[in-house]
C-alpha cells in the first residue's frame, strides 16, 4: 500500500487531469475550468467541471468530485495505490512500491508478457497460416469480418503437441502458471489448447489474462477434414485459474465496452464470448460476458462503478434463474437496476446479431424490469384459457411478486396480474403471504430502502446547474484557493461563522498544498473544497472582505451586548467583555473595515465606559 506521499505529489503533478478525463468526456474550456458530460452519470447538459491548475473534477449533478486519483479509482474501480501506479505508468513515473506489492507484480510481470505473445501468435496463425483455413472459414460463417477478428484478436491454435511452446521458448513453469501448457504424465511439455478457435480475456484495463477455446463445429463428412476427431474435450474451454486468471472477478469484453458503458450508464450481461461479439456487430457495443459461471458478487463490484442498468440478455430459459432471488439484494447493495432483455424463444445473441440484428437491438431498448420478465414468464408456463389454469398462474406470480422488496411496487404488480388472470385485485391481494421464513429478503427491511435508494444518488437532479458561491464566505474560500498569495493571509477563521466553512478555511491555512488540506478533511469539507475547486471566484477581494467583516462583526457585537445586559453591575466581567470589544475594535482597524461597523464597536464600548467599567 504504503507508496510514498512525494511520489503521489509527482504523479498527480505530472498528470494532466483534463487529458485524462478527455478520454472519457469531451471536455470544453470555460473560463479556466473546462466543462463537459459527466462520466459518472447519465445526462444531456454539461455538469461536470475540471479545473485543470488545481487538478479537481466536481459535478454538480451526481455530486462525483476529486482529482486524477480518484477519477481513475472509481472509473476503474481500482485501490488508491493500484490508481496511483495506473498514473504513474501513464505519465511514465516510478513510484516506490512497498515489498510484497513489487514482488506480486515481478511475479505477474513475465506471465502477462507471455500472454500477450501468446495472444500475438494465436492471432497471427489465424490470421495467415494454412492451417488456419478452417477456422477462418468457421468465423466468416458467423458473419465476422477482418475487422471483427483483429478488434477481438481472435486466433487459432493450431492442432499440434507444442506448437505454442515451442514458439515461445519459455520456461515450463510459466507455461504452467499462465496456462497456456503443462507437463504431460510422460514428462512431456504440451500445450493446453489444441485445434481451437482463441477467445483471448483481457481485463478491464486490456491486459490478457487467459483464453477461451472453441472447437470447430465438425465438418461435413469429407474425407480427411478431421486429424483429431475423437476426445476433443468440450465445446468450450477456459484456461484454468490462476495467478492472473479468476472467473469469478474477470468479465469477458468489458475492456472493449468501458467507454460505451460509461457513457450509457447501461451494460448488458450475456454468457459467452460470441455473444459480446454479436453485440458489438449488432451495433450495442457494451456487452460483457461471464466466463463460464453465473453473475456474481464479484461481477457486480466490477460494473457497479461503470452502470447503473444492467440487462440481462441470456437466453430465454436461463435468464430467471440465473438471477432469481437474487436479483433484489444486487440492487440495493450496489445500487443499480436489473432489467432482462426478451430474446425471442430459443435463441441466444449471438445467433440473433446475424439472423435479425434489429430484434436484438430492440431487445435491448424494450428491456423490462426483472419482476415484469419474471412474473410473464410464469404466465406463459400456464394455460390461461382455463380458469384453473389462471388460478395457478396467479398463484405463482403473486409469489414471485412477494418477494419485491417495495410494496408499491408489489401492488401494482399485483393489479396487472389480476387483470391477465381475470381475478379480483383485493382477493390477490389477500393472498399476497409474506414468505414465511426463508424467503430472501428479510421482512423488516423491506419496505423502505427501495425507494431510498431511487431518489437518492442514483438519480441525481436533473443536472440542475445552480448558481454557486452564493456567499461572501463560499466566494473568500474560493479566493483563497485560487489566489492563496495576496488573499489567505488578511483572512481570519472568525470571520467564517459556518462550521463547515470555517473548517474549510483552516484546512486550507494550515496546508499549503490543495490537495493535502482535501485529503486531510472530512467528507463534508472535502466535498466543499473540491467543488469550489472547479469554479472562478468571480468577486473582488476588497467587497468580499468587507461583507465578510461587516457579517462577522455585526454577529460579534450581538453576541458581546446580549452578554453586557445581562452583566451589568457585575464589575469584572464587564471588565472582561470590555476588553474583548476593544479586541475587536483592534482587529477592525487591522482589517480596514468599513466605519459602520467600527462605530458600531465604538458605541459599545462608549456604553461599557459609562458603566464606569476598567476600560482596557
Ligand atoms: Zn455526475
């Protein structure tokens, strides 16, 4: 973890915030900040602001605010030290990594080497070998063209014992640790994918990590077509797990569809590489794949920071059960919208990109949310010509509905489920019983955080550009940001009467870094300092002292002469609170306020004289 606080300085410092955050958002200059969409939320006007000097984003939509390394943290959903080695990389630095973090990546670093050559000569092979020839003609069936292929890197292993060992010349144990070989019983040196079509995986930032194999569909019965017919293993194949490769936190395409899923706010959920292929070919390029196992915990942690919509576009069969029961619990958790795309029967992704690829994109668009999905599935395993048949198809629907966390939501469901069985409402609704014990969701919570979450954060306002630095105070701070130099020092803490702004205000003082005094903060000040961050001070110094001196002075004086009439007579502590008004006087003349306040001070302490108090 620990990498040195000088060397996140240099990478911050040589990072150019506005160049990174351009690869995700077209940002255009205004004023000295520059100004663009959000990358963090889906919206139609610009609400989201860089201030390239200081090295600070806020959106004044979503609320996402920080500097490069948390913009890289949360849109790749990376540590704090991962991010700051992804800057230092870009910006050509090296940063002091402590022990085991250098071994793990000395460790990792000739596997992922390994991999990419692996990768380069599948793809080659494929590309211009004879015998490729197969799987060329293979691919170009299912409608992939050059570009597809390079794009997705695809490749061929070629059906020999050890054609890729010997082609890479490593040593066995990195073959074994990458995956792409083993040590056969004999003691011979053999590689893990033969007579396979090649889906390389990356992760999410494009590094390979393993492959996925196919066989070739047999050919139609020619003479000579097949060198290894039998005992070809399964239709699929994925390198194992490993130090690089787990499938539980690895989802295939995601390295292709980060920049559309950011964009969109939606990813779409399918189970196989040729699936994520025919998205892209179909024209919906933010499609990601499980490898080999259902969505999970994992996966969700992966996308949660690049969509809030996820589609499930399985095949029609495999969509509900897939995420039954499950469903809601991803939803609060980590605050996204499950919808399901309805495929038409028995077809999968990839069969519909070629056959009709505008039923596939439409299947997209017209995604329902999963209960909708779920309870017409249901209703399509029922007769619902007989009356018996309608009976049990609202029986189990209203189960299916019941485990809805909303209970609005559940009545409404349970009104449209009355009119398709013909049944009245309020006996369905009498019927709705509570899963008694094992249900999924626990009972208590049901009822309101649904709804928490969707008027919290995950919709924000519609980017709603409110005129900032309403206040003297906000318009100070943000002076003294921009203009430390000849501004901090005539500013004093007392003259910030809100907690937070004060608090802002010392932070700043007490650092002479930006971006120390932010991390050093608690949220709420953080939050302040970063969004001020990013916009002008458009006031001049002179009036806002002045307001901010006349506000702090006035308070002042209140408070001393409400303390002053309850003393009087009490010789002492007049005497205290005298001195303290003369305190202040003094501090009115340092700050070269205006006489109305002075007099007023003046007046005070004239009254306090008359009460023959010890004047200081
Ligand atoms: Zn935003």
């Amino acid at each position: 973890m620990a990498i040195p606080d000088e060397d996140v300085a240099r990478v911050r410092a040589a990072t150019d915030i506005v160049a990174l955050i351009g690869e995700h958002s077209a940002l255009k200059r205004q004023g000295r900040r520059f100004v663009g969409l959000c990358p963090f939320h889906n919206e139609k006007t610009p609400s989201f602001s860089v201030n390239a000097e200081l090295g600070l984003y806020y959106c004044f939509g979503c609320q996402e605010s920080g500097d490069a390394i948390t913009f890289v943290r949360s849109l790749e959903h990376l540590d704090f030290a991962e991010a700051v080695r992804r800057l230092a990389d870009r910006a050509g630095i090296t940063v002091r990594d402590d022990v085991r973090e250098t071994q793990r990546r000395r460790r990792l670093a000739p596997l992922l080497e390994v991999m990419e050559r692996a990768v380069d000569w599948y793809h080659e092979v494929l590309l211009s070998s004879p015998e490729g020839g197969p799987a060329r003609d293979y691919l170009r069936s299912r409608g992939y063209d050059g570009e597809v292929v390079r794009k997705f890197r695809l490749g061929w292993a070629p059906d020999g014992f050890d054609s890729l060992a010997r082609h890479l010349s490593v040593p066995s144990e990195v073959l074994s640790e990458s995956g792409l070989g083993f040590v056969n019983s004999r003691g011979r040196q053999q590689d893990a994918f033969r007579a396979r079509v090649m889906f390389p995986i990356f992760d999410a930032s494009g590094k390979a990590i393993a492959f996925g194999g196919r066989i070739l569909p047999p050919a139609p019965a020619s003479a000579g077509a097949s060198s290894s017919g039998e005992a070809r293993g399964p239709k699929y194949k994925n390198s194992p797990e490993g130090s690089l490769y787990s499938k539980r936190r690895v989802l295939y395409g995601l390295n292709w569809a980060k920049q559309e899923v950011i964009s969109t706010g939606e990813v779409v959920v399918c189970e196989g590489y040729t699936d994520v292929i025919g998205f892209h070919i179909a024209g919906v390029p933010r499609a990601v794949a499980t490898c080999g196992t259902a969505l999970g915990e994992e996966h969700f942690r992966l996308l949660r920071n690049f969509a809030k919509r996820i589609v499930l576009a399985y095949d029609a069969d495999s969509a509900g059960q897939a995420a039954v029961g499950r469903v809601y619990e991803w939803e609060r958790q980590h605050q996204v919208d499950v919808f399901v795309a309805r495929l038409p029967a028995a077809s999968d992704p990839a069969e519909l990109a070629s056959s009709d690829p505008d039923a596939l994109r439409s299947a997209v668009g017209e995604a329902v949310p999963f209960l909708r999905f779920w309870v017409e599935r249901i209703l399509q395993g029922v007769d619902m010509t007989s009356a018996e048949g309608r009976a049990k198809g609202a029986e189990r629907a209203v189960a299916a509905v019941a485990e809805h966390p909303n209970p609005l939501v559940r009545d409404q469901y349970l009104m449209w489920v009355a009119d398709r069985c013909r049944i009245d409402p309020a006996l369905l609704r009498g019927s709705e019983a509570r899963p008694s014990g094992g249900g999924s969701a626990a009972a208590p919570d049901r009822a309101g955080h649904s709804d928490a979450v969707v008027l919290g954060r995950r919709t924000p306002p519609e980017a709603s550009r409110v005129s900032l630095l309403p206040s003297p105070s906000l318009e100070a701070l943000s002076l003294v940001m921009h203009r430390r130099d000849d501004v901090g020092a005539r500013l004093s803490p007392v003259l910030f009467l809100e907690q937070r702004e004060r608090r802002a205000f010392e932070a700043l003082q007490s650092h002479s870094d930006l971006h120390a005094a932010i991390a050093d903060s608690d949220d709420d000040v953080a939050e302040l300092l970063t969004r001020l961050a990013v916009e002008e001070p458009v006031a001049d110094f002179e009036g806002v002292l002045v307001q901010l001196v006349r506000e702090a002075t006035r308070r002042a004086l209140a408070s001393l002469q409400a303390q002053a009439r309850q003393l009087v007579g009490d010789g002492p502590e007049l005497a205290t609170l005298a001195a303290q008004v003369a305190e202040v006087r003094r501090d009115l003349d340092l700050l070269e306020v205006p006489s109305s306040a002075v007099s007023a001070a003046d007046r005070l302490l004239a009254w306090l004289a008359g009460r023959e108090v010890d004047m200081p």
